[in-house]
C-alpha cells in the first residue's frame, strides 16, 4: 500500500514536471514569435524614416541641382555676350 502511493506521487509530480515544462516551452515560443514581429516591425518604421529623410535630402538636391542649371545657363549666355563684345573691341583694334 504505501509502494502504491509512493508511486503514484511519482506519477503526480512526473506529470507536473512534464505539464510545467511543456507550458514552459509553449509559452517561450510565443514570446519569442512575438519578440520577433516585435523586431521587424521597429526595423522597418526605422527603415520608413531612414527612406523618408533620404527623400527630402534627394528633393533638396534636386531643387539645387535645377537652381545650379539656371545658373550656369546665365553665366553661359555672358560668357558669350563677353566673347561677342571682345570680337567687336579688337575688330575696332585692328581697324585703328
């Protein structure tokens, strides 16, 4: 009787050990599918603000770039305006 008992507190206390140990394995899986989803969905708002401000330094580039052009079409036009008039001063050089 008391073989009998002794043996089925074993039985009891491999059961809650099994139990315990099988709820502690579920339980680390779910945290770590979690902590996982948790992980990818801070990496990607990082990388939105990362591509985010890329954008604005591309747009800002862009208008600096055009602004840049208009620039140097000026600069070109009296480049020319210069040659034209300096063509004219030694034609009257040369007249003299």
């Amino acid at each position: 009787m008391v073989l009998a008992q002794i043996v089925n507190n074993m039985n009891n206390e491999i059961i809650l050990i099994i139990s315990n140990s099988l709820t502690a394995i579920a339980a680390w899986f779910v945290g770590r599918k979690k902590q996982q989803a948790d992980t990818d969905n801070s990496v990607l708002k990082n990388l939105e603000i990362s591509v985010n401000l890329y954008k604005t330094i591309i747009d800002d580039l862009k208008s600096e770039i055009q602004a840049l052009n208009i620039k140097i079409q000026d600069l070109e036009r009296k480049i020319d305006e210069l040659h034209a008039e300096n063509k004219v001063l030694k034609n009257k050089l040369t007249n003299i």
